[in-house]
C-alpha cells in the first residue's frame, strides 16, 4: 500500500520559546521527508515566532508560513483551502513530536472507517511543578482511553482530508466540534498510543484558569448541538462534568442559607464531598506516577479547574441564552 501525503498544521501566537523544537522535531520525523508539508499559521506574533519560522524555512522549505489574523479555527480552515494532501495532522507550536508520531498515526488509517486517530499526550516541560501537575491528570486520561473515541484535541490528530474541516465562529472548542461531526457521520477516530506528543503545558495559575474557562465557555455551544456526547465523551469523564453543576448548587444553597440558614448544610455536604474527591484524586495521582511532592498541585490543578469550568459554563449557558432570545 503507497504512503500517503500529510500536512502537518501548526497554529502559532507567540509561541517562541517552543515553536524552534516544535519544527525541529517534525523535520526529525520517521516518515518520508518528500511526502510531508509544514504550515505554520501564525497570528501575527508580537515576538519572534514568526522570524524563527522563517529561518527554518529558508533551510528547508517544506516549512510554509501563513500570517494569518483569525481565530485558530479560521486558520486552519484557510491553510486547507490551499492543500490538497491526503491527511491533515495537527500540532500545536507549543508542542513537540516523537519521532515515530505521524507513522503511528497514519497507520492505523488505512481501515476505510477510520476517519482519523490520535495519540498520547505528555509533557515537555516537566521542571515546572505546576506544568507537571498538569500533565498527570491530562496523561492519566489518555491512558485509561478506549480504542475508539469520541474525540481528540488538535495537540495530537491526524485526519483524512475529506473530513477536515472546521467551524470558523468558534475560537476554542472546534476541534471537539470537528471530531463530533465525523463521529456523527458513523466513522472511527481510533486511539494510538504509540502516537506521541510532548506539549509545554501552563506555568502559571492565570494562564491555565483563562485556558479552562474558555473551553467550558465554548463547549456549551457544542453540547448543545451535540447532546449526546454530554455523558458520552471518551476524553472527559462524568465525574468531570457533574463538578460544575455541583458547585453550582452549593453556590445557591449557600446564598439561600441567608433566608434559611439549613440550605448551608447542603452547601457544607457538597463542597466537603468535592474536597475529599479531589484529595482522593491528588493522591492516587501522586502514587500511580510516583510523584508526592506533586500532590499540592494536584489539588490545585483540580480545584482551579472545576472553578474555571463552572463560571465558563454559566457564562456560555447565559450568553447563548441571550442569543437564542435574540433569535
């Protein structure tokens, strides 16, 4: 069976501290060099990320570089409207490749009701505490995924070309969407653990808490037109879910409690059930990657997380509210 050609997307937005190993370990890739593009979709850095791209390229020039003012969503859909390969893959420029990443992909898609795969998930800068932390419970999930899934981020995917494609009117949460749509239409996005990416996860509490609220805010819309997959999705576990709403309700028992102070009790219950489920988490987290001074920030990562995700939520929930009304 012939190899097929890949393009390889990469979205960018001051990403120079990364975007240097980022190319160099897909020009280092085990798949052959004249069968892969590189675009790098920038969205007009404000440091060197663009300059860094150039200088890759001006040495080898399978690396393309599209300055581009949209959404990530956007991008992706412009730099496909000028290729023609058979598979699209993407990574992040704040991510790295193993070297047998995009063999182990495309492997296992040769089967015509595979639509795409995906792989695993590491973590690359693991001298930062609270990076590594986070990398725990994001590679734990991977880990504990099905062969077949509902979905994968654009960190770690490869698709067919026929199926990439993208909603430009969302700036977070389209490659769930994406990955839905094809599930939709009753073809496999398929698991490959031998797939695997290096990513440069959050240094810092701000930056992380603003990464999570986005997401939630933006998988409102996707939930609503995807209903299914609300208790369904392979990436995100219900116990995930069922956080938001929960704090949710003790937020409103807890303002309650001021005209009937027994709503505090139910507030109480809820929260001290939370707070020993993340302390569960943290600690079978530490333990299973071997890691105890991790714990702290395992705590941390979870609780900032599930407080990111309920005000993003209810955030969504009421802005597309309002644009149903206007409707």
């Amino acid at each position: 069976m012939s190899v097929p050609t890949v393009t390889v997307i990469i979205p960018t937005k001051n990403n120079s501290k990364t975007i240097l190993n980022c190319l160099n370990s897909l020009l280092d890739l085990e798949y052959p060099k004249e069968l892969v593009s590189i675009h790098v979709a920038d969205a007009f850095s404000t440091d060197d990320t663009a300059e860094i791209v150039k200088k890759c390229q001006s040495i080898n020039p399978t690396i393309k570089l599209h300055l581009i003012n949209a959404n990530i969503a956007e991008s992706y859909n412009q730099v496909l409207r000028n290729t023609n390969s058979e598979i699209v893959a993407f990574l992040d420029g704040d991510a790295k490749a193993d070297k047998k990443w995009l063999t182990s992909l495309v492997s296992r898609m040769r089967d015509h009701r595979v639509a795409g795969a995906g792989g695993i998930v590491l973590t690359a800068n693991e001298q930062s505490s609270l990076a590594k932390a986070i990398g725990y419970e994001l590679t734990d999930r991977f880990l504990k995924m099905p062969e077949v899934c509902t979905r994968f981020p654009t960190v770690n995917l490869a698709v067919k070309r026929e199926f990439a494609r993208f909603d430009g009117d969302l700036p977070c949460a389209h490659d769930t969407e994406m990955c839905y749509e094809i599930t939709d239409d009753r073809k496999q996005l398929v698991y490959e653990k031998n797939a695997k990416v290096y990513h440069y996860h959050r240094e810092t509490l701000k930056s992380f808490w603003k990464q999570q609220y986005n997401y939630a805010y933006y998988a409102v819309r996707i939930y609503a037109r995807h209903s299914r997959y609300l208790l369904s999705d392979t990436k995100t576990s219900r116990i995930m879910l069922i956080q938001p709403p929960s704090i949710l309700l003790a937020m409103v028992l807890l303002l309650l409690s001021f005209i009937q102070p027994v709503f505090a009790w139910g507030a109480f219950l809820i929260g001290l059930s939370l707070l020993a489920y993340y302390l569960a988490s943290s600690a079978i987290l530490a333990f299973r990657f071997k890691d105890v001074p991790a714990f702290p920030y395992l705590i941390t990562v979870l609780i900032v997380r599930a407080m990111a995700w309920t005000l993003g939520g209810t955030a969504g929930v009421i802005e597309f509210t309002k644009d149903l009304i206007a409707k």
